[in-house]
C-alpha cells in the first residue's frame, strides 16, 4: 500500500511544497519517489498544511461519558464528590463506547496518538484497536500496601493487559499509579518494582493542587515530588502529569532525574489550581508535554485547543508575552510528547523512517490569511474543524472529515444512554 500526500506546505516551511510518500505504515519519501513504491491513494496537498499527528499526553477515554456533568467545581469536590461516584455507576462496556467518543474527537481535531489512564482492562484497548489510532495504554492503579487485595487486582490487570497485546503494532504501555494520595508508599514501590521488572515506564499525578502539595508537606514534611523520589519513582521513563505546585528544588529534582512533564493548562485552569511554571521547566531542560486531561476536567479534548490555551494562559501568569512561544507548544504536542512516551524513535516529526502519523490542516479560510507563518497560525488561530485528513501508521482513519473506521452516529447514541443510565441530565 502507497500514499502519496501531493505538493504539500509542511508546517515549519511555509515556503516550498512537497510530495510525501507513504510505504506501509512509514514514511518512506520526501519528494524523491522511493525504490519499490506502488501508489494506491492520492491525497491533494493544495490549500493545505501537514504536521505530524498531535500527540495528547495525558487523557481518560473513557471519561467522555462525564462531559458536562461535573463544571464549575473545586478540585476535591469535582473528584471526590462528583467524578468517583460516577465512576462506580459505570460497567465495562461504557468505558468502550467512552473511548470512543474520545477517539472520535481527538481524529476530528487531529490527534493521533494519546497517553490514556483507564480503569476497566480490555474495553479502551478493544475501542483502539477498532478506530485504528495509536496509543500508550495504561490501566489506573490505587492501594494501600503491597498486601491490598485491590491494589493486586488492579495491578494484575495492567499486567495482563500488557502482555496480551505486547505485539500490538500501535499500543505501548505504561504502568499508571494515580498519585501519592491514593496510593500508600509501599504500593508505590511495589508497582515501581514491577514497572522495572516489565521495563516499561511510569505516569502519575504530582503536584496537581494546593491541597495534595499541603497535605504533603504537612504529613510528610516534604512536597509531592521530593516524596516521589524518595521512593524511587522518578526517571527518564516517569510522565509525571500536572507539577502545578512546584518549588526550584522540585524543578532541579524533575530536571535532574530526567523526567518528562505532562501539563494541562485548560484542566488546571478549570478546577482553579493554577498554573504550572513552564517557563522555569523550560529553563531547567525539563522536557514538557502536554495534555487535555478528561472531557470531564477539561470538556474539550481538542489538542489544537490545548495548543491555544498553552500558547496564551502562561503568557497571562507571567505576565511576559515571551514565556511561552507557538513554537515551544507545537513541540509540546509533537517531538516532545514523543519523547515523553517513548516513542521519539517512532512519531512526531515528518521525517522519513519514522511511522506515517500525519494530519492535513486546511488553510484556505479566514483564519489562516494572509498564509504568512504555518506554526503562529496552527497554534493561535486553527481550530478542530480545520482538520481534513487524518493518516495513522500509513492507514486513513478520515478522508476530507470523513471517519473511515468509526459510526460516530452510533458512538454519539451510546454515550447518550450510559449518561442518562448514570443520572446525568
């Protein structure tokens, strides 16, 4: 199978156009036709933009299911009071249809690879497997101790998961344990020892909100993060998801341990914890992604959107319009996501060998004139709908905003049920 995206504007070199070849699943030339080539589909470049396919970094699939029934809320009573109880009305199966509403909006807007943290094994991986996206799948993890018979359990699956599709030509796994306020310190070593063992990474909360980091400081006599690496939980293969409240010695922790952070500006601003510091990250050489959170946190999943919220909200906190760039957030969502996962051997750069995870954006309409410069426009004024062509592991998963491989119909009519099943009007 050969694709070929034809006389193309690549987002970072506005000046020339280019023909894209696709063998397989991989990228296998720009512009020069490689040996043994056969083409099978054309996709016209005129009047649009290719970038790599947007890469969230942290996402609950299965949380769409939740959009609009929990806003306007303080973080504790949002989780504790609202998003937990919902999650014990749930069965298997809606996580599956959850998934895929998520699915459907992220190829819409754009994503083709997502960080997920689910809680019901097999159901987000059967949703991925269908729809054809790519991912790094992790199962939520919680308990006290090593003895914790729900803490095994949940730990079992993720085990199970993992070596049920270790052969999956598009999931990775990580081993997620929720944060160090649901997890005991002993639960947390052990699921760092079997992180080691299954040489796979690690993604957990830290620092999301002023009340973890005082209830941290005041129990413990240290911050979420110092915490963390005292029981060994930080290095190059941790995510660590939030880091709003940090201090320099937090910072100089995450840069030195090598650890990559995932933020969440519009979810942050939402639950009204604040800011992450972006700037002094960046500073430090921490390597930083980005991500939506869940529809429930967030409402949007939209990486374009993430992309303008990252791009304007810490330029509003530091008062400084230079803090952050179009540029820095269009690698938080591409090379940087990458490497956060992984995966920087793989996906999020256009660059021939790695796998064909590529997005046109139409650029003919307002909101793109004059067609000066590719990545100001992607990250200031693109929106979900500008999305055209969505090509994962050298498959179209949507042809001119036609979905290839998903019923969105039946998807929108599944969620509608379960909310309706869980009390949500």
């Amino acid at each position: 199978m050969g694709i070929l995206i034809k006389k193309i504007m690549c987002a970072g070199d506005s000046e020339n156009l280019h023909d894209i070849y696709i063998h397989g699943n991989k990228i296998a030339g720009i512009d020069e036709k490689p040996a043994g080539f056969t083409l099978t589909d054309t996709v016209d470049g005129k009047n649009r933009m290719l970038i790599p396919g947007l890469i969230n970094s942290n996402i609950h699939t299965y949380m769409s299911v939740f959009r609009n029934g929990a806003d306007d809320l303080a973080f504790d009573e949002w989780l504790f009071g609202n998003i937990f109880p919902l999650e014990d009305k749930l069965v298997p199966e809606d996580a599956y249809w959850g998934s895929m509403l998520s699915i459907v909006e992220m190829i819409k807007s754009g994503t083709t690879c997502f960080c997920d943290t689910h809680m019901h094994a097999n159901e987000t991986v059967r949703a991925i497997d269908v729809a054809g996206i790519r991912a790094v799948v992790s199962r939520g993890l919680t308990g006290k101790d090593r003895t914790d018979p729900d803490g095994e359990r949940r730990l079992s699956e993720a085990k199970a998961e993992i070596a049920e599709y270790a052969r999956h030509e598009r999931m990775t796994f990580m081993l997620a344990p929720h944060s160090i306020y649901s997890c005991g310190e002993e639960y947390l070593k052990y699921v760092r020892e079997e992180a080691e063992r299954l040489g796979v990474g690690m993604r957990i909360n830290l620092s999301e909100s002023r009340g973890e980091f005082d209830k941290c400081m005041s129990e413990k006599g240290c911050t979420p993060i110092a915490l963390a690496d005292k029981l060994g939980l930080l290095n190059p293969k941790t995510l660590a998801v939030h880091c709003v409240y940090l201090t320099d010695s937090d910072i100089r922790i995450l840069a030195e341990r090598g650890v990559s952070v995932a933020i969440n500006p519009s979810s942050n601003m939402k639950l009204g914890n604040g800011f992450a510091p972006v700037s002094k990250l960046l500073a430090a050489g921490v390597n930083v992604c980005m991500g939506t959170d869940s529809a429930a946190a967030n409402n949007s999943i939209s990486m374009l959107h993430e992309m303008n919220m990252a791009a304007l909200c810490y330029k509003g906190a530091e008062k400084n319009a230079g803090v952050v760039t179009a540029t820095d957030v269009f690698k938080f969502a591409t090379e940087n996501a990458a490497k956060a996962l992984g995966l920087e051997n793989e996906i999020g750069q256009i660059k021939i060998g790695l796998k064909a995870d590529l997005v046109t954006i139409n650029i003919n309409n307002e909101h793109f004139m004059p067609a000066t410069n590719a990545v100001s426009a992607l990250t200031y004024s693109a929106a979900a709908s500008d999305v055209d062509t969505v090509i994962v592991d050298g498959k179209i998963l949507m042809d001119k905003k036609v979905l290839k491989t998903i019923d969105e119909e039946h998807v929108f009519f599944a969620a509608n049920r379960i909310a309706k099943r869980i009390g949500l009007r």
